[in-house]
C-alpha cells in the first residue's frame, strides 16, 4: 500500500492570489464520486474560495464526472454547453475531473468540441489538482492532467462535508473484477486499500464533530487488503486506538469491528460488497457489531444464472439465493437492497424473468435498475447480441412496477412497529415535516422539532408508502 500525504504548497499559493473567489462543483456520479468532490470542494475552500450554488458567479467551476452509463455523458455535454456562457462573461475556470476524463474518446471530443475548457483532470491526479488550478490562473494555459496508471492513496486532502450528521469513508479504490458490462476497472484502476489507522482515524474524528452515520465505501468493500494479501505483503495491521489499546486488522471482518468500537458513531453503513467475496468473517462481524445496519447491499445485476456467467460475476443464481438464506439465518431481522441491470446482451425473455424471479424471492428493501449501457472498452460492448433498446425499456418498466408493488407490500410490515430513525432535518417539500431514516434506509416522514435533528429517536410507523413511511414521536 504505497500512502502518500499531500502537500499544499499550491494551496497557499493560490490563497494569495486569490480574492473572494467562488466555486462550484458538480458532481455526477455514485458516492465515492460524492466523496471525491467533497475533497475538491476541500481543496478550494482551503484555497480561500467560497462555495457559490449560483454559476454564473463562480470563479471556478468543477465537473466531477462519471462515466459508469451513457447518460451521465449527456448530462457533462449539456451542462458544458450552459457554462459556456460565463466562462465568456466572467472568465470562469472550468474544471473537469473524476472518471469520465479517463476515457481517451471523451478527452478528445473535449479538445475538439469544448476548447473553452481550462483544466482536464482524472481521479488519479486529484491531489495535483491545487498545481493545475494554480497554472491555470497564472500561466492561463490549458492543463490535461492524467495518470493511466493506479494512483497511489493520497492522505490528508482537505474536505468539505456536505452532511452534518451522515459521512461516507473511502476504504479502498479501483476494481479487479472485470465484470464485462462495468468501465470501473479500466478508469479507476487496481484495488488498492487503505491502512486502517488512517481509516479510523478519519472515523474518530467524525465522531468528535458530532457525525452519527459513516458509510464505508469501495468498489469491493468486502475485498478490503484480499488484493495486498494475493500480492505477498503483510497485511495485518496494528490499529492504535485513542485508549491506547492496539487491534489488529486485516481484512474487511476486522475493519468493521474496530469502527464499530468508535462511541459517537451510531450507524455504520457499507457499500458495495461483491457476493462472491461475501465470506463468513463478514456475515459474523456484521451480526457481532451492533452499530452495523441490518441492511446489506447486495449487487444481484442479473437472477440468471447465464448472464451472470456472460457478465463475469462469478455466481449463481442459485449460489446469490443461498447467500442470502445464509445471512438470514445468521443474522436476525436483517434485509437487502439490490442492483439490477436489465437488457444486457442476450439476456432472453426467460433470463429476464429469473431476474424477476429473485425479486420475488428476495424482497429488497429497495432496488437501483439499471438499463443496460455499452461502454467503449467493455468487454460487454463487443458482444453481438446487443438488445433492443425497445425491448430493453420495456423489461425496466416491468421490473420497476414489480420491484415498486414488492417494496410497497414490504413496507406494510413497518406499520405499528417501532423503528428508531435518525433525524436528518425538514421535509425538502413541507416545513413541519422532519425526515429521517431507518437502520434499514426507509423514510419516514413526520411532525418534530429542531431539536430532533441529528438524533436517533424512536417513532411508531402510522402508514407505509411505496418511497417512504409515516411516523409519529412517542414517549418511550
Ligand atoms: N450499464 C448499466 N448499468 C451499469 N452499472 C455498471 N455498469 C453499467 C452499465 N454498463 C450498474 C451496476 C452497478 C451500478 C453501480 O451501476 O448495477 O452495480
Ligand atoms: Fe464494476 Fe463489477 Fe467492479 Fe462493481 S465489481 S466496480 S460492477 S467491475
């Protein structure tokens, strides 16, 4: 695990030539993509500019791309062509980092189509992002900053947090799975893990802020350290805690029982991890730690046991069914959400409805469907039997008004029962409404006060909705 800690010489160069500058940054895609813009938003704030929603006044805007479907492409092209204008107006800086910009096409079809474009960066250069902005405003050159090989774990970036209450912690970057429909490998690199000191030091002082929820985050979070150990390097790890006590880590078992010992964390949450390294140190420790929520995210992609083979995943549908009896049996009162791809190539009509099948079987608690995207590189993309793309929407609107009618009759099983919710704050749509979640995600919506922000408190369940739950406080 080569760790380096970054520096900020640019930073502080910049904070002197920098006068009240804003920014914005856009991000584009899943939660370590989130967590890497929080640690850009960390960088320019630390530079000296402030956060500004309105682009039309920002200095600086970033784009944290992301590239796992089609759409997010789209949705960088349309939203260049909207700050074209005030990169003409004001001289704006415009930014374009995260995964996308590791797509030599893409990087191309900026050069050729949005030459406006002032600083291209990709996940692996984060950390040099202060020099590129640092260049870009001296020298008014345009920067192309990006590594084709894993970048090392970069420690100590500044941050800026967009939650108060709820935190997510990268544990480990890249991907060695090669699933054959998923770009992430090719843009993200090697699975490289954390040291856990670092991990829960970061955790620690979460706690010490006041943060009640942390959410552990990779691609693979249940290979955390497999890839160091397959590579020959010792991997257990002396964790020093603030008690001075010393805990050995060595696998993603062990990481989540020291988390699990930091007081102030409530809710510990992780995704993904990958059913085939679901082993039973995991399934013990999540049943042993009682802060880790009894809801476990459990990629399925496909219920058929054929497109799981073309997709490189390495299970059955029969091995994902008995994983989850397994940790039902082991751990009570537990439950599962889910992704699911529809219309991969040749994914037949019989195929699709073992999908449908496992649904039925399963009963997630919530379900993230996806249409089937080609990415340039995939090994997916060069098969022949692409599907339809009628067929394919046809197949996403089934399984979507299947997986809404089962989470809707699931919810049912909440009303009259007590669950504890943490308060995140007011309803985005009504004033006197407060919102929280369950330790298994549901929403709840119901009437509280202020004081009940960033607290864990008991509701009793009064109706079930097919997104979200009702409550009322009670006195226990
Ligand atoms: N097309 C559609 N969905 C995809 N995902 C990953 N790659 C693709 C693709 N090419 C989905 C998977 C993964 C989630 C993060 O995104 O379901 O679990
Ligand atoms: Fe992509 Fe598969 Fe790796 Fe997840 S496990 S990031 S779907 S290759």
């Amino acid at each position: 695990m080569d760790t380096i800690r970054m520096e900020n010489a640019y930073i502080n160069k910049i904070k002197q030539i920098n006068k009240n500058g804003k920014y914005a940054v856009l991000t584009m895609g899943c939660q370590l993509n989130e967590n890497d813009s929080e640690k850009i938003a960390g960088i320019l704030k630390e530079s000296g500019y402030e956060k500004t929603e309105d682009l039309s006044k920002a200095n600086v805007i970033v784009f944290n791309t992301c590239c796992v479907r089609e759409n997010a492409e789209d949705r960088l092209f349309g939203k260049l062509g909207e700050v074209k204008k005030y990169k003409e107006q004001n001289g704006t800086i415009i930014a374009i980092g995260g995964c996308m910009m590791q797509e030599k096409h893409i990087v191309n079809k900026l050069k050729e189509s949005y030459p406006f474009v002032d600083i291209v960066f990709g996940p692996h250069t984060m950390q040099d992002f202060p020099k590129d902005l640092y260049e870009s405003i001296v020298e008014n050159k345009k920067i192309e900053d990006i590594l084709d090989i894993d970048g090392n774990i970069i420690e100590g970036m500044p941050i800026v947090r967009d939650d108060k209450i709820k935190a997510s912690v990268a544990i480990m970057n890249g991907c060695n799975n090669f699933c054959t429909y998923c770009i992430v490998p090719y843009v993200r690199g090697r699975e490289r893990s954390r040291n856990p000191q670092d991990i829960y030091n970061e955790v620690l002082s979460l706690s010490k802020q006041g943060y009640k929820e942390v959410t552990l985050l990779g691609q693979n979070v249940n290979s955390y350290m497999v890839s160091e150990k397959n590579n020959g390097k010792d991997v257990n790890f002396e964790v020093k805690k603030e008690d001075g006590k010393i805990v050995t880590v060595n696998s993603f078992a062990t990481l989540l029982k020291l988390i699990n010992t930091i007081d102030g964390i409530e809710r510990i949450r992780f995704i993904s991890p990958h059913p085939k390294d679901f082993t039973d140190d995991v399934i013990e420790a999540i049943a042993e730690s009682n802060k880790v929520c009894k809801l476990i995210h459990l990629p399925l992609q496909s219920g058929s046991t054929r497109v799981l083979k073309d997709m490189n995943r390495k299970y059955s549908k029969e091995q994902y069914l008995s994983l989850v009896e397994k940790i039902r049996s082991k751990i009570p009162d537990v439950e599962f959400s889910t992704d699911i791809i529809v219309g991969f190539p040749g994914e037949t009509e019989e195929d699709f409805e073992d999908t449908l099948d496992v649904v039925i079987k399963v009963k997630y608690e919530q379900i993230f469907m996806f249409i089937y995207s080609r990415r340039v590189g995939t090994v997916a993309d060069k098969m022949e039997n692409q599907i339809d793309e009628k067929i394919k929407h046809e197949r996403f609107n089934r399984l979507k008004k299947l997986a809404e009618e089962e989470i809707e009759e699931g919810n049912k099983k909440y009303v009259g029962t007590i669950q504890k919710v943490l308060v995140e704050g007011k309803s985005k749509t009504n004033e006197e409404i407060y919102t929280g979640r369950t330790e298994t995600n549901k929403v709840v919506n119901f009437e509280g006060n202020n004081e009940m922000i960033g607290e864990i408190i008991p509701l009793k369940i009064t109706s079930q909705h097919v997104w979200y739950l009702k409550g009322e406080a009670i006195k226990l």
